[in-house]
C-alpha cells in the first residue's frame, strides 16, 4: 500500500507490504520505486518491505538541494513514519551512495547494507565532467533524448539484444522523471564525497552485487572495496550489467533475501 509523510515541508511517499524484519530497498538515478517490483514481489512473503520514491519521483515531491545526506534524511524519515528504529537497506547505483550516506549519519539504523552495482567511491574527475556533459545534453535537448542515449548502455548486451521490449519499458518509466529531478541527482553524484570509510567503521553485514558487464561501476571497483567491512561478500554474475535486479531478478532476489535473513538472524 502506499504511504506519505512529510518530508520537511515536502510530501514523501513509499509504498510498503508484507510483515517482520524491515528491509529499505533506495532506487537509482533516473528510476523510481517500481524498478524493484520483482524483488518486492519475492520478499514481502518474507520480510516488511518498505520501497520510497526518492525526492522527485513517481510519488514524492522534489527538495532542494538535492544532496545524498537530504536523501538519506529522506530515508530515515520513512522509517520514523514506519515506527521503525532500523532496516536492512539496499541501494542500486544511486541508491547505494544514499546508503552509505544513511550509515554514515545513522549508524545504529543499519541492521545490513547492500550495495547493488553501487560504490562507496567518489566520482573521478573524468567522471565528473561526464555528468557535467551529460546534464548540458539534457538542458539543450530533454530528458527523452538522453534517456535513449544512455540507459540502453546500462544494461549487458546480451540482454539488451535479446530483451529490447524489457529495456524499453525501463526507459519508458525514465522518461516520466522531471529534468529538475534528472539534473538534481547528477549535481549530488558529482558533489558526493568518499564514503569507504564507512565500509571499514561498519559493524554490520555488507553485500555487494556486481555485474561484470557493469560499465558504470566496474568489477574491480567492487573487488578493491569488498576487503573493508569486517562481513562482507560478494556475488558477481557473468553477462550482467549494472541493471541485475532486471537482468537476473530471480537470483538477485534470492540472494537478497538471503542476505537480509543473516543480517537479521545468523542463519
């Protein structure tokens, strides 16, 4: 069902089902709540499911400035709407540094954190003006222009060439988010600060999921990152892309409720 909140003089909204132990999946840049539909659809049989639309998406309003500490602020505001004191979260991409940036200022509410092809990394420079690019391309020729440009990349060529109606609906649900939101999201990448210190200070289960046809956050950035939590692992899957929670969403959907049935329980 869905829920709002006030979200500093802004309506949030996340949609949540299922009962016990929480688990806070955070979407992407240039996604909304739905990109996790197959693994709210495996886990609320198992767990409280509880999936936001970040500010200015689907269903919440936009903030400004949009930042990974006013998004992770976000976050912590669903659960206090909850009657929550923690979660597990999980974050894809963009998510994931929101994540990070919720360990970081709310520690005690991490029950585990999951990177799904995400880092705790700062952009590079090369990086950084790529988005700077990139949010020029969107201001002179639209959301749509760019959605069809990049995302398609976003996803391993195998599965883009045998999947084409699945990633053209994936962009279809792009190109419903504002070119405010689309411009706010990079501006917050681009400003984000190195987080790995969070993995190394993190007492709590970590779980990275790679794919090694991931372009925007290669195998090797995960591999150099894995070593800092005290737990951690790591599942990596051939001819996936930075997209597994669509390329292969009955694994990846296993393999996180196996992941937040350790961080809950041990087992």
């Amino acid at each position: 069902m869905w829920k709002t909140f006030d979200n500093g003089g802004q309506e949030g909204a996340y949609w949540t089902e299922g009962q016990g132990d929480a688990v806070l999946l955070l979407h992407g840049f240039a996604e909304d709540h739905s990109v996790w539909e197959h693994q709210t659809a495996y886990l609320r049989a198992h767990y409280r499911v509880i999936v936001p639309d970040l500010p200015g998406t689907g269903r919440s309003n936009i903030t400004s400035p949009l930042s990974m500490e006013s998004m992770a602020t976000f976050a912590w505001r669903v659960l206090q709407a909850e009657g929550l004191g923690s979660a597990v979260v999980i974050g894809h991409s963009m998510g994931g540094y929101v994540a990070l940036a919720f360990a970081e200022a709310y520690p005690d509410a991490v029950e585990g954190l999951g990177l799904f092809s995400s880092t705790a990394r700062p952009d590079t420079e090369e990086k950084r003006e790529g988005r700077r690019k990139s949010i020029r391309i969107m201001q002179q020729y639209g959301v749509e222009s760019f959605v069809k440009q990049l995302l398609p990349n976003m996803f391993a060529a195998g599965f883009r060439n045998s999947q084409a109606a699945r990633v053209e609906n994936y962009m279809d649900q792009a190109v419903k988010i504002p070119l405010a939101t689309m411009i706010g999201y990079y501006e917050a990448m681009i400003a984000r600060p190195d987080r790995t210190a969070v993995l190394s200070s993190i007492r709590k289960p970590v779980f990275f999921f790679v794919g090694k046809e991931d372009q925007a956050v290669p195998l090797e950035n995960s591999m150099s990152q894995v070593v800092l939590p005290s737990t951690a692992s790591i599942q990596i899957f051939d001819h996936v892309g930075h997209m597994g929670m669509l390329e292969v969403f009955e694994e990846s959907s296993l393999l996180l409720h196996q992941f937040i049935t350790f961080c809950q329980h041990g087992e």
